[in-house]
C-alpha cells in the first residue's frame, strides 16, 4: 500500500497559502486514493529553529492538528501526530546530516531568505534543517509527500539523501515524490504579490489566517493590491496581484481561471474582490465551526495518542533495523 505524508510547522496562525497550496490538496487526495494510507504530522521541532515562546507553540501545535481535521481529513484514515512525540525523528535527522553535504545545505532558498530577513541569531537548526526534512519523510517509508511549491528543492534534496544512503548502505529508504497542485502552489501576499503568502509575516494585512473572521476576510480581499489597468484577466506580469487573486478564486471554488476571468469581462474589480471575499468566507466559517468543536474535545487528543502510537511502532522498526545497517550499537 502506498504512503502519503506531509508536514507543517506550527510556526504562526495558519493561512489562505496553507489551506490552499498543502491542506486542501491533501483532503483531495484521500478523498480520491482510497487505496493509500495517510500520514500527517505537526513539525513542532521545525518550528523552534526559530525562536518560539513555548505557551504559544504548545497551544499552535494543537491548533493545526485540529484545524487539519476540521477541514475535512478523514480522522479514521490518517495517522495524525506531533513530531516531537516520536524520538526517532530526530535520531535519523542526526544520522541524515552525515549524508549530506554543506555545499547542499548552503543552496536552500529557504535557508538563504530567513537569513537575509534575520540577518543575527541564525541557529545551527535552521542550516540543518532539510536533514530533520529528510528524516520525516524517509523513515515512515512514505511513497508521495504532498506540499507547496516553495517546499519543492527540500524535497529534492530530501530524495538526493535518500538516494546516498542506498548508495552507501543497499536499498533501505523509499525515495519520495512529491506532489505539487497544479493551481494553488504558490499563493502570493495580498499586500506584495512578489512574496508568497506566509505565516511568520508580521504584516496581517498580507495573509488571511484561517482563524480571521467574514469582516476581516473581506477588508482583506478588498485592500489586495491590484493595479490601474482596470480589466479582469489573468496576466501574472503586468497584473501580479490580480493574477494571485484569480488563483485564490479558482482554487478555493474549484473552477478554472479561464472561466473566471469570462465571468468578469467588461466588470471592474470591485464586484469580482467582493465575490472572491464571498467565496473564501463561504469555505471558511465552516470549517472554523469544526474548529471550534473539535478544540476543546477529548476526541483531538484520542486521535493524537493513536496517532503517536501507529507512527512510533513504525519508526521504531525502521530504526533498528537502519541502525544495524550502518553499524551502530552492539548488533
Ligand atoms: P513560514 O512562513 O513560517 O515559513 P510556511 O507557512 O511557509 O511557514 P509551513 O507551515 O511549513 O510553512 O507550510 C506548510 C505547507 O504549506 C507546505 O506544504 C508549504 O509548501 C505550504 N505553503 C506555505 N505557504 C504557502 C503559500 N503561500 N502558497 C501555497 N502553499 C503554501
Ligand atoms: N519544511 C516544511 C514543513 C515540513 C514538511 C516535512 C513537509 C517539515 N517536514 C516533511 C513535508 C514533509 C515547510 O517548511 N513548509
């Protein structure tokens, strides 16, 4: 049976981006491979290399677990868990970073954008990082890791290190594919449509969070940076942030941009940013309503505990068995 897995970082309040480019598809997907088993964890241990204040951490970690339920995963086909509950992740991020390379580390875009927005206090964490990446993904043996575009070179990477290690040792590890959605992969700020919609950004009028409310959404949609031209139609370069809207339309109401766009000819963008508006609330205040039940609910720790306990069992198999295979330990 093939394996799906994913991650998120429970880094800030979760976004349009994240719903659109990594949850959403996720749900799709178990929605339509009814033959695969689901994998899903909270990366708690990535979020602290960068510095967290641990009551908000805490509280975050649990608020995703739950979100990602209320947005419509199946609870009964998916191994939800925290990361930092299963030891074994963090030992094979420590085997992993003796399999791969500084010159590798030093490449990541993602890396190279924290440090020019952070400039001091870069932990060692943060250089490491796609190793913990890798670690995540490999030793649940996942076949297929669903995430946004900006996530595509730690995949990579993560597949070069896999790769090395059946090199070196014999096939142990499954190399992951990713799978990235066609639309939706990239949802820029509604703010600076050259930058991607994220979580960590101190400016809340460029993202919508999950958690905003009907008023918060539509003020937000309806100050999105647009442009003078005035015309509804999807050019990415003369009309960036329209274009990122037209994505969050197609994406969120599951139509295509093409007929979006027919919709609107002749209109100006004010009937278009209020429909959109519209759209992103109709999808939002349900699931902020399964939010709300599901919070406070002895069922979201129920689901955490088996999920800690299925996805320990397996780590712990692979562990001692990848142990043995690069001569650890006794035997
Ligand atoms: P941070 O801003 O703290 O780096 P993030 O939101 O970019 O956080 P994650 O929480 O780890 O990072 O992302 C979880 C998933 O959401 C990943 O699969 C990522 O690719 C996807 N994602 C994040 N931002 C966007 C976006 N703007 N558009 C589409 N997908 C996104
Ligand atoms: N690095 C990812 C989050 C993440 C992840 C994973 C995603 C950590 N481990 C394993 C998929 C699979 C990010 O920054 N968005």
């Amino acid at each position: 049976m093939k394996r799906i897995l994913s991650g998120i970082k429970p880094t800030g309040t979760l976004t349009l981006g994240n719903y659109l480019g990594a949850i959403k598809q996720f749900v799709k997907l178990q929605k339509k491979m009814s033959d695969c088993e689901f994998y899903l964890f909270v990366a708690d241990l990535h979020a602290i290399t960068v510095r967290q204040v641990p009551s908000e951490l805490r509280k975050r970690t649990l608020d995703i677990a739950a979100m990602y339920i209320a947005c419509g995963l199946d609870k009964d086909r998916t191994v939800l868990y925290i990361q930092s509950e299963i030891p074994q992740n963090v030992e094979l991020g420590y085997i992993l970073q003796s399999n791969v390379y500084m010159g590798e580390l030093e490449r990541m875009t993602q890396f190279k954008d924290k440090v020019s927005k952070q400039e001091k206090s870069i932990t060692a964490s943060l250089f490491t990082y796609p190793a913990l990446m890798a670690a995540d993904i490999i030793l649940y043996d996942a076949d297929y890791v669903p995430v946004g575009d900006d996530q595509k070179q730690h995949l990579e990477l993560s597949r070069t290190i896999a790769n090395r290690f059946n090199n070196s040792y014999g096939d142990f590890f499954i190399v992951p594919d990713p799978i990235i959605p066609e639309v939706g992969a990239r949802i820029m700020d509604l703010q600076n449509p050259d930058r991607k919609m994220s979580k960590s950004d101190e400016n809340d009028k460029g993202y919508i969070s999950l958690f905003d409310d009907e008023a918060a959404i539509k003020r937000k949609i309806k100050s999105a940076v647009t442009d003078s031209i005035g015309i509804v139609k999807y050019d990415p370069i003369n009309q960036k942030g329209l274009a990122n809207l037209l994505t969050i339309y197609a994406s969120i109401a599951d139509r295509n941009i093409e007929d979006i766009v027919t919709q609107y000819a002749g209109q100006n963008y004010k009937q278009f940013k209020e429909d959109l508006g519209n759209e992103i609330v109709k999808v939002l205040s349900p699931i902020q309503e399964n939010y709300g039940q599901l919070i406070k609910s002895q069922e979201l720790q129920d689901i955490l505990d088996r999920g800690r306990e299925t996805a320990s069992n397996y780590a712990f198999k692979k562990m001692r068995k990848c142990k043995r295979k690069i001569g650890l330990g006794r035997k």
